[in-house]
C-alpha cells in the first residue's frame, strides 16, 4: 500500500471516528448516513471543492449544499478539517447557542451555505445557487464568476416532490455547473427504501435532461472520475448516484436503520475504532498529520484567490464594469418611478407591474419569475422586457416556473443565498400554502427574497373559496422574521416594493389586490417616509378620537366609507400596512398611533380575524371573515359576509351606545 493511500485510509478512519463521537457525545443525532456519505464528501472537499480558506464567503467559491441536513456531522467535520470551526465545536454539537445545531444554519456556522433539513429543499437551493452562477458568469464573465454547485442529497430529499421539481427545471435550464450526488444507500428511518418506493431515479434524472452516473459510493477511484467527467459535461447538471452502505465501517451495524436517526452504543464505536486500527478509547482525535495532509493544497487555493481579486480589480477599471459589479454586489437602487393620480382606479397587482417594468431598466440584476400566472401576477410585462433564462439564453431574467410554487420558492432563496442579484417569485395568494415551507426557511436565514401575491381576498370572486385566501394572511403573520405587507393603493404599493428591494435584511411577502382600488389623497413621497412605520394614521380628527379604525389593502376604502357614515363622532383612521415593521418601532410612536383606553378600536380586513385582538382589545371590534369564502362575484362575497360599510358602521355606532 502506497503511502498516498495509507494517510488518505487514516484520514477517512478518523473521520469516521469524529462522527460517531459527535452524535454520541451529544446523546442525538445521526450516524449511519454521514457514514454513508463520507467517502464522496471526503475526496469532493479534499481534492476537488474550490474556496478560500482564509474566508468563506469568497464570492468565487465552490458551493456545497448538504440537502441532507440530518447529515450534520459530516458536513461539521469537514468544516474543522478546513479550519473554519475546531474540534470544541464538535464537542457542542446540538447544544445550547453552539454553532454546531443539529441541522446546518445559514449565518450561524461559516462555510454553510444553506439552513438545511426539510428534506428536498436544498436541492432547490441548489438549482437556484447554479443558476445564479450562469446569469452572473454570462453577465460579469468567467474570469470573475466561474465555479461549480455541488448538492449532496439522500433518498429522504429525492422522495419529496419539491426536489423533483427543482429537478425538472435544472435539467430544463442546462446548469451544468450544478453538480449532484446522491446517496443512495436504500435506508430510512423506518427501514428500508423499498417499504414504500421502487422509482427508477437513474430513468426519472435521464427524463430530466441530466446526465447520470451510477459508481460504487465508497470506491475512490470512481468517485473521483466520476466527478471529473461531471465538470467536463457542459450542457447538462450530472447526478452521481452513489450506491452505498448506511453506516459503512461500522463493527456490527453496517445497513442498519437504527443508525439513521441515534448514536451509536458506545461499545459499537469502540469496536468499531478497534476495527479502524484506532485508539477505542480515544474520543475526538484529529492528529496533526491527517490535518496538514488535508490542507496541502491551501497555498495553491490561496494563490487562486490572489489571481481572482487582481482579476476583479482590474477589471474595475472599466467604468461599465465597475458600475455593473456595484449594482450587483453593494448596491440596492430604489427606483424612481412615475405616480398615480389621485382617484385612478388601479389594481394593486398592477401598481407592482409598473413598479417591476421601470426597475428592471436600472437595476440588471433584478431576477425572478412567475408560477404560471404571468398575466395575473402582472410580470408579463417583465418577461417580455428581459427574456426568458434558458440554456440558449444564459442572459434572461425572467424564470418560466410553470406550476411549481415550492420549488420556486427553493430555487429563490438559492438565488439569494448565492449573491449578487435581487430576486422575486410571484403567485396567487392561495397559493402561499404551497411556498410556506420555502418561506419559513428563509424567514430563518433572514435573506431578502420577495414573494408576490396577488389575488389576495374574496375579491378574486366567482373562482370561489378554493382561490380565495381567508386563513392566509394571518398565517403568514406568524412566520418570524417574514415582513408582510399589504398596501392599500398604486402608490403605496411602489412605496413597498422601493422598500422591500432596497434593503438586504429581511424576506418580504407583498399581498396585493386583484380589484381596482382608488389612489388615496397621499403623495408617493408621503407613502416613501410611511411605509417603513408599518402602521400610521392615514386619517385623523378633530380633538381626541373615539373611534380607531385599523384597515389593510383594499379595505381601506372601506374604513372611509364606514366613517362617512358615523355622524358626530371622532373617528381616526390607521393604515396597518405591516404589522412586523410597525412592531419593530418605538412603544412611544405606537402608542400615539393605537391610542388609548378610552378609544374604540375597530379592525377592518377581508380575512380570518384572530389575532387583531393583540391590537383592538379584548373589547374591540373586529370584521373579517371567519369562514371560507364562496364562488359569487367579489362586491356580492363581501355583502354576504357582511363587509359593508352599512353593517360595520350599524355595529360601531351600538358599541358606542353600548359604552355611553
């Protein structure tokens, strides 16, 4: 045996060990599929994978996305052979404020690329990082953006659908700079693949328009071709399916589903190192050698980054570049856009359209798609404008997601996660239901995805209670971190979207209206200083209010009309835009905006009313829809579910009785 192979065998036994001591110093976890995987990962981050490693954020690096988050320790333990995070990190796996949780985080844990575990959405994330690449390499050039995405993915992320539709759309679109492998080692946690699946993926992958490859997953050799003949294919992604063992090199538990989801028995990890030639009672080894070994390459990895920022400095002398560069990378542009006039009838979903047309034109780096609504969701106009990516278009902007709401919503949040473009997705506001895993995710990697409903109310009509969204909204107002916003007119729409594009800290979720609204007597410049407070008065009165309305969207109009109705009374009207950035501000400007006790608070929206209460009252009023809706057209929905003027205003004036 060379000695080239003696320290590759010693450095894979002690990863081997590293991982069982991970999962079993932290008493949970998984074992047998970082296991499983470990040869792959090994030689990909060892011989092939392309980064920095002074800084893992280098803009030019590989990417590796672990789909299978339950696959932590492996991904950790390659992490502390690099030198990003050290064996005590390890050692708190899955601890309190470590950075080492059971499931990798984006932004917690350097050298993560995506917060992982939903099985299937990392591949998603995966085709949106890949895609990314290829506008920005078409648009920047190779010599700056030119890398490779690998996605390691298990038979749990295959099995949900979401992965398959991302699937579809990688091989549709050629990313042949996405590379994936799969670990197929036939083993869930309820046992075995076969009790509940006999797909042929090799036929499902070669449908789809990729290349595959079928190696032994714990051969080398193989693997390393295989990888190789990956990066030489250039018009299609390849998967690398892997045949492998769940829990390879174990002493005794080698195919066991017990190892899937616990640690090992200590005396199987004894045995197990035994077996491996290692000290059994040694826990958290990594001898110096197996270090410097891996790291043998740095200096050349180093020297490529060198080469990389000369590159882009250079090319920073040309103005165009330059100015292309910024406006990818350090600058979010905030559009000026013609106004509304007071009293058009414009159609929320229409506002944005005009919003999106005008700021594709100053910022190129604008992407984003529809789910097959284009004409509904107003991006037509966009697509038209900027193409769509393709293969034979490597420039277009505009993706053709066809009916496929989560895996655009996957896709997306790759596209942020990689940097250096603005990105959107846009649908039926029904439809969020479909998305929400995508988007509770990337609520908690806080990244600035921008999602657009329309169609957002029993105003979408005769479709009837199947696309009309009731429950929606407040559900989308419990996902942490997501800002929801629903404006009331054209004007404060392109308020909205001016803000959500422009800031990097936060996903927003826009809910705009099928149904023309009138543009209110405000200024876009009025709306511009607003917007960002997320509840403000929209319409105040003479002297102490005794009456608060609070309303969103196209029920602003509404909340004007109730107060016409209401003689003699001191009514005050609050245009709650988004409740997560009117939360976000002093309890001294919200209490000039909510009032007192002395004050009536009525809320007015067209959907599910749990949760006004938080700011009308145990004793407030609160008109909405606490049922599904029902197929009639959108002025007759609401008399029937009683968002009248009439009624509200019958119901707020017996209140004050009731009070007096």
């Amino acid at each position: 045996m060379s000695q080239r192979t003696i320290i590759e065998q010693q450095s894979l036994n002690t990863i081997h060990a590293l991982i069982m001591d991970t999962v079993r110093n932290a008493d949970s976890g998984h074992t047998g599929g970082p296991l499983s995987s470990l040869d792959f990962t090994y030689i990909l981050f060892k011989e092939f994978l392309s980064f920095d490693p002074d800084d893992p954020n280098w803009k030019n690096r590989d990417r590796f996305v672990l789909s299978a988050g339950h696959e932590s320790a492996l991904l950790y333990s390659m992490l502390t052979l690099i030198g990003w995070i050290t064996v005590d990190d390890l050692k708190k796996f899955r601890q309190l404020n470590s950075i080492t949780p059971g499931h990798p985080e984006f932004g917690l844990t350097p050298g993560v690329e995506s917060t992982t575990g939903p099985l299937g959405q990392g591949v998603g994330n995966a085709v949106g990082m890949a895609v990314a690449e290829s506008i920005l390499r078409s648009r920047l050039g190779s010599d700056v953006i030119d890398h490779y995405t690998y996605v390691l993915h298990g038979d749990g992320d295959i099995q949900e659908p979401v992965s398959q539709g991302a699937i579809a759309l990688a091989g549709h679109w050629g990313l042949h700079k996405l590379i994936a492998y799969y670990d197929s080692n036939e083993i869930q946690i309820s046992g075995k693949v076969s009790r509940s699946d006999s797909t042929n993926y090799r036929e499902l992958y070669l449908s789809h328009g990729w290349q595959v490859i079928d190696i032994d997953g714990h051969n080398l050799d193989d693997i390393r071709v295989a990888i190789r003949q990956a990066q030489m294919e250039i018009e299609k992604p390849t998967v690398i399916i892997g045949k492998t063992i769940m829990a390879k090199n174990t002493f005794s538990m080698e195919g066991s589903a017990s190892t899937h989801g616990s640690p090992l028995p200590a005396e199987e990890i004894q045995s197990t190192k035994e077996k491996l030639g290692l000290d059994p009672q040694q826990k958290f080894g990594l001898p110096e050698a197996i270090l410097d070994d891996f790291r043998q390459s740095f200096k050349y990895y180093r020297q490529d980054v060198s080469a990389w920022k000369a590159a882009v400095e250079r090319k920073n002398q040309n103005v165009e570049f330059k100015k292309s560069w910024q406006l990818a990378f350090d600058s979010n542009v905030s559009p000026d856009i013609e106004p509304y006039q007071v009293g058009d009838k414009v159609a929320t979903r229409k506002a944005w359209g005009r919003f999106l047309e005008s700021y594709q034109m100053q910022q190129p780096f604008i992407v984003g798609g529809s789910a097959d609504l284009e004409p509904s969701n107003a991006t037509a106009g966009f697509a038209k404008a900027v193409g769509d990516y393709s293969k034979e278009n490597t420039l277009g902007r505009n993706f053709a997601y066809g009916v496929r709401e989560f895996p655009m919503g996957t896709i997306n949040n790759g596209i942020a996660l990689h940097g250096g473009m603005k990105v959107f997705g846009a649908t039926f506001f029904v439809f969020s239901d479909y998305e929400r895993p995508a988007l509770r995710v990337r609520a908690l990697m806080e990244i600035p995805v921008v999602s657009i409903y329309t169609h957002d109310s029993i105003f979408v009509g005769e479709d009837g209670p199947t696309h009309q969204p009731v429950e929606h909204l407040m559900a989308c107002r419990t996902i942490p971190n997501l800002i929801v916003a629903r404006p009331c007119d054209a004007n404060e729409t392109i308020a909205v979207c001016k803000k959500a594009f422009s800031q990097s800290e936060s996903p927003y979720a826009i809910i705009l209206s099928r149904q023309s609204l009138e543009v209110q007597n405000k200024s876009p410049e009025y709306y511009d200083d607003h917007v960002s407070l997320g509840a403000y008065i929209h319409d105040d009165c003479d002297g102490e209010s005794q009456v608060i309305i609070f309303a969103s969207g196209s029920e602003m109009e509404l909340a004007y009309s109730v107060k016409k109705l209401i003689k003699n009374t001191n009514i005050r009207i609050v245009n709650f835009v988004s409740w997560e950035l009117f939360d976000k501000q002093e309890s001294s400007y919200q209490s000039t905006v909510l009032g007192n006790n002395n004050n009536i608070k009525v809320s007015i929206e067209a959907g599910i009313t749990d949760g006004w209460q938080k700011y009308t009252g145990l004793n407030g009023l609160n008109f909405g829809i606490n049922s599904f809706g029902t197929s009639a057209p959108g002025p007759d929905a609401a008399e029937y579910f009683k968002l009248s003027a009439e009624y509200i205003a019958d119901s707020i004036v017996n209140k004050i009785k009731i009070l007096l």
